[in-house]
C-alpha cells in the first residue's frame, strides 16, 4: 500500500475492523519510511457469474432461483434446509472459483443433480424429469434405470 504522504510503497497494519454491517474493512496503517499513519479501506469485489441460457440469453446468476428449485425438488421428503442452504454454497462455490465468468444453465443443472444424487434420490429423480424435459415414459425409464446401474 502506498504512502500517501511519502509515497513509499511498505506500510504496517495498525489496527483492522470490519465496517459497514461486514461489508468493508477499515485498516488502520503505519508508513514504514516516514512514520505517519492513513487509513484504507478493502472492498470484497464480486465479479457476476452470468448464466447462458438453452436459448441463448444471459441473466445474472441468482442464488434465489437455485435454491428454490433444489428446495422445489426436496419438497416433502426429509431434508433439512441446512442440507439444502449447504449444496446450494457448494454450487455458487464452485461456480464462483471456476475460471469462467459465463456459464451455461446446462452446466448449472448437471452440478444440481450431482448434488441431489448424494442428498436423496427420490428429489434427484423429480429435478432430473423437470430438467431434463422427458418426452415419454420410456426416455423416463431410461434415466432411472441409468440411475440405478450406476448405484
């Protein structure tokens, strides 16, 4: 960090406290050269995943619509929301860690049912028939019957 009054590039943290309800911090710093002190402030910044959708438009990623559609599919069965709130992190996680900044709701929608794989079958098969937009009964068997070969 820069010295605002010497210019010199080293300074020392003083004193560190979270502002603005956790939003910010507000450092507290001593110039290593010329012994005077400023304050910075940091500022987590949040690059937006955009989502490509099968039509091909893009919309911000929303933790909301995800997290309703996982708790659509949960609906009824014995998952906890914790469980739920938990997958849903570890999606926007490694959404948020890849290197990509667009994604496509197809990517989305496969990390989804990996995760309802693991939480609970029967909202795994109800996701994966909305997702996958089954044309019959047969293309719906088919799903399942990989389902349970992999099991």
């Amino acid at each position: 960090m820069k010295c605002p009054f010497c210019a010199f590039e080293e300074s020392k943290v003083i004193d560190s406290r979270p502002t603005d309800e956790g939003e910010r911090i507000r450092r507290r710093r001593e110039c290593i050269k010329c012994g005077k002190r400023f304050t910075t402030y940091e500022i987590i910044e949040s690059v937006p995943i955009l989502v490509v959708k099968k039509d091909r438009s893009r919309e911000a990623f929303d933790r909301d619509k995800l997290m309703s559609g996982m708790m659509r599919a949960c609906e009824k069965r014995r998952v906890s929301m914790d469980t739920i709130e938990k997958a849903v992190s570890e999606i926007e996680a490694t959404l948020q860690n890849s290197l990509d900044r667009e994604v496509t709701s197809v990517y989305i929608g496969e990390l989804v049912m990996e995760k309802l794989k693991n939480i609970d079958e029967v909202a795994y098969v109800r996701f994966a028939s909305v997702y996958k937009h089954f044309k019959d009964v047969n293309a719906f068997m088919e799903e399942l019957s990989t389902f349970l070969d992999k099991k």
